[in-house]
C-alpha cells in the first residue's frame, strides 16, 4: 500500500473546495442568526423550530445533489458523456418534485409540526412565518446544489464554490449591511435566502454551459 499522488491530488481538488465552501456557508448563517437573535427569544425560538423542518426537506433534496455528483462521475470516467445532460434533467425534475412537495406539506401542516418543538403560541406563529417564505422556494435550493453536484461530478469543483460563495454567501452578508438596514424585520431576512438561490441557480446553469461547451470540444479535438 502506497499513496498516489495524483490520485490524492484528484481527490483533494474536488474536496476541498467542497469542504471549504460548507465552512463559508456555515458562516453566512452565523451573520443571519446573529441579526435573528436581535429580535429577541421568542423569534430566535421560531426559526431554530422551522430550521429543523427544513433540515428534513433539505436532506431529502441533497440526496439527488449525491446523485447527481455519483452518476456524473461515473458516466464522465466511462466516456458515456451523453448521459450527463438527461441525467442533470432528471435530477432536476427529480428535486424540483421533492422540494414543492415537502414543501407544500411542510405549509400545509406547518403549525402542527412546529408544535411539535414548542407549545407556546407565539413562537409557532414566528415559525410559520419561516415556513411560508422558505419552504414556498425551497426547491430552488434543490435547483441549485444539484447543478453543483453535475458540475463537479464533471470535474470542476473549484468554478461552483466561488459561485455558491459569492451568490449564497457573500449575498447574504450584503443583505444584511444593506436591504436588512433598511427594513429591519424578520420577513426581510427571510427573503434573502430564495434571492440568493435564484441567483446563484442562474450562475450555476451559465456555469454548466460553459463546462459543455468545454467538452465537447475536447472530445472533437480527440475524435
């Protein structure tokens, strides 16, 4: 047994990136619930219980981000480069499907899930407020982190960090020193999460473009 240095190198060049770009994330979030504290316990109670149903719509939604990384990787390294468009359309329409569904559920039966993490009125009324605006969009976060699953089973892992940094993260810190400045409410910061999905969503799609584009010009220069 013996390390490989290229094989290292390629491992390391797609995990760390991925690695890194979950620390920022968990950053951005820091800022977020620092500014939610400020509106004291009662809201700070409310968003920690919705966070926790998102934290199940959200797993559900990630497991096609896996996917969609796995099936990309594979079909990439056995030359079945055709697959990889209807495989990110399937992943696609896969998460969209899970993401309004849990989500509309998660509308739907809001209240009595969230008194499931607290009994008192108010904080269930703070909760839902989460719910309604998160998880109305949800899917767009699914959207999102399934692009970089099939950017990066396509070798490119680098290119979606930086995107999902400045789109998700650095975004939100923005929002918070301007838009939150400006209207300082719940809602406000709320809202900065669907935007900051869109956007990124919309850079990741130019971003696979490009990386497309990429291969089939190599596999010409091959052919």
């Amino acid at each position: 047994m013996k390390l490989y240095r290229d094989k290292a190198w390629g491992i390391a060049r797609i995990g760390l990136p991925a690695g890194f770009q979950g620390a920022m994330f968990s950053i951005s979030n820091v800022l977020i619930q620092s500014s939610i504290n400020t509106f004291g316990a009662v809201a700070v109670a409310g968003n920690t219980a919705s966070m926790s149903l998102e934290g199940f719509v959200y797993s559900a939604m990630n497991s096609y981000n896996q996917t969609a990384m796995s099936f990309t990787g594979q079909n990439m390294g056995a030359g079945k480069f055709d697959r990889v468009k209807r495989i990110m359309w399937l992943c696609l329409a896969c998460v969209t499907v899970t993401g309004l569904l849990l989500g509309g559920l998660s509308i739907l039966f809001g209240h009595r899930l969230l008194g499931f993490y607290s009994n008192e009125a108010e904080v269930i009324a703070v909760g839902f407020r989460r719910v309604t605006i998160i998880m109305s969009l949800y899917f767009i976060c699914g959207l999102m982190d399934s692009m970089v699953g099939v950017i990066r089973g396509m070798g490119y892992s680098i290119m979606p960090m930086i995107v999902s940094l400045l789109g998700a993260c650095v975004f939100r810190v923005i929002w918070v020193y301007t838009a939150f400045r400006i209207v300082p409410t719940l809602e406000c910061l709320y809202v900065s999460y669907p935007i900051s999905w869109t956007l990124t969503l919309v850079v990741h799609l130019v971003c696979f473009a490009f990386a497309w584009r990429h291969l089939q010009e190599k596999i010409k220069r091959e052919v």
